[in-house]
C-alpha cells in the first residue's frame, strides 16, 4: 500500500479517548513499529513545539491488544517518511502530515487492518489540565507583571503586554502543571521590558499571579478547542471565557472543560542563568497544593 496523501483526522481536540480506524502503512522505526491510521484518538509529540508529551494509550486488533510507547507526527511526500525529525514546516504544500503510533517490533499489526485506538484517561486528563493552567497562568503572569514595560508591546488576548509571547524559551508540559522558561535577554530589555528588583519580588509577584487565576478559578471559565477542520494540521484555537473577555490562543494540544475543573491553579518562580543571560521559571501546579518551590 502507498504511502498515505492525506492528513490523518484526529480526534482528540474534541476530547475523545477512542477511535476506529483502518492501518494505512506500517513501517519499521528503531526498534519499534510505526503504525499508521486514516484517523486516531492518540494525541502526538509535535516536532515545532514539543511542550505536551504524547498520549499513551492501546491499539487493539482481533482480539489482540498493543501498548502505544509513543506517538509523533511524521511526513511524507509521497517518496520519502520521516518520522519524529522532519524536513519540512507543517502544513507544507505537497507533503502529508501523519500521527506514527510507536509500538512494540513484533506487534502484529498490518496494512488493511481495522483498529481500535484508545488514549489512557488518567494520563489524558493530568496532561490536559496541566496544559490549561499552562495557558491560565500565562495570561495572569501577563497582567501581573505588565507594570514592567516601558514601551508598547505586543498584546496578548486579553490586551496585556505579551511577556509570555515574547520573552519564553521553553514550555514543558506535566500531568497536573507546567514549566516555562522566559529568557530575560538584551532584545527583551531593548523592547522596553525591566527586570530591575525582579530577583527581589519573586514571592510578590507569584502571589499577583495566584490572586488572578483564583479569580479565574472561582468563577469556573469555561474552555473549548475551536478547529477549522478534523485534520492533524488544521488551525486549532484554546478559547477560555474568562472574567475580563474571551481569551482565544492557537494550540494543538488537549485541555480541560473549564479552569473549575482544574480545583485551583498556583504558580512559583526562580531565577536561572543560561549562558550568562538570565531565565525566569515558572512552575504551575493545578488542584488545591501549592505549587512546589
């Protein structure tokens, strides 16, 4: 069978955990199989932004039942795979775009065959609230410390100064949290933003933080995926109801129904040093603990 000429619909941006789906190529991958499906339920590593880890989850055939160890996106032009590392931005003209379900080497899995995919619901629902109040606290650390710019900036959704947008490095997604990495550089500086004293106020500046988003909490935001269609690259939005306005933000990962499901969403700071310019971390814990230090 060729090569698959067509994005695979997925579907956990509306929150489904299963799928039934038909294998369109099976290639091998290190030492495992890549297996490949018209549709699925098992959310991927993305290559250009990796924050949200993959699913884990099962792939069932006649009566046999397979652990996914993991799931990335893949590509191809119709010549060439490439799985996991690939050559081209996604949603590049000519090229499908492929979730590659990673299984074990001597699962036996073939071209043709019907499949039931299923997401584990506990490791969907940790990294799915892990990855709301990611973008919760965001916004909040937005507001809190937009103080600090002395020039306009680019805004957020909610018109705050984008210190989030603009400054982060890193963001890695945890069942139950998040760290992102903000680089505090010269061209951060240069844009108007001040760090002075910021080492001093880390405490202050986490409990701002925490006063926004137990606000957000109580009043249960409410949050949804909007897509433009059922396709693994077609534009998909994070669009929380919040208090102040609607907060719309492009994401591709999978999230909780509303900040209230989340129990409470707290966040702590340091400081760290990369290379001689400084990176301010932020660690988010959802549910009612405080965050770690």
């Amino acid at each position: 069978m060729a090569l698959p000429d067509e994005d695979t619909i997925v579907a956990f941006p509306v929150g489904d955990l299963t799928a039934t789906a038909t294998v369109l190529h099976v290639a091998p991958h290190a030492d495992r199989l890549a297996v490949f499906t018209d549709r699925t339920s098992i959310h991927p590593v993305d290559h250009a932004w990796p924050d949200q880890p993959a699913d884990s989850g099962v792939l069932r055939v006649d009566g046999r039942e397979y652990a996914i160890r993991d799931a990335v996106v893949a590509a191809t032009d119709g010549d060439a795979l490439h799985i996991g590392d690939l050559p081209v931005r996604t949603g590049t003209a000519g090229w499908a775009f492929l979730v590659a379900h990673l299984v074990d080497g001597d699962a036996g899995i073939g071209e043709g065959d019907e499949v039931e995919l299923e997401a584990d619901v506990a490791t969907r629902r940790a990294l799915s609230a892990g990855h709301t109040a990611c973008h919760a606290a965001a916004l909040a650390l937005n507001r809190a410390i937009a103080g600090r710019w002395t020039k306009a900036a680019r805004e957020d959704a909610l018109g705050s100064p984008d210190f989030d947008g603009i400054a982060i490095a890193t963001s890695r997604i945890e069942p139950g949290g998040s760290v992102d990495r903000y680089r505090l550089n010269k061209s951060l500086r240069r844009a108007g933003f001040d760090a002075n004293g910021l080492a001093g106020g880390l405490d202050e500046l986490a409990a701002s933080v925490d006063d926004v988003l137990a606000e957000w909490v109580a009043a249960d935001a409410r949050v949804r995926i909007e897509r433009v269609g059922e396709h693994l690259t077609d534009r998909r939005s994070w669009v929380c109801e919040l208090p102040g306005g609607s907060a719309r933000i492009p994401c591709g990962g999978t999230h909780a129904d509303s900040l209230g499901e989340l129990g409470g969403i707290r966040v702590s700071f340091a400081l760290d040093d990369d290379g001689g310019t400084p990176v301010l971390v932020m660690t988010t814990r959802a549910g009612a603990a405080p965050a770690a230090a």
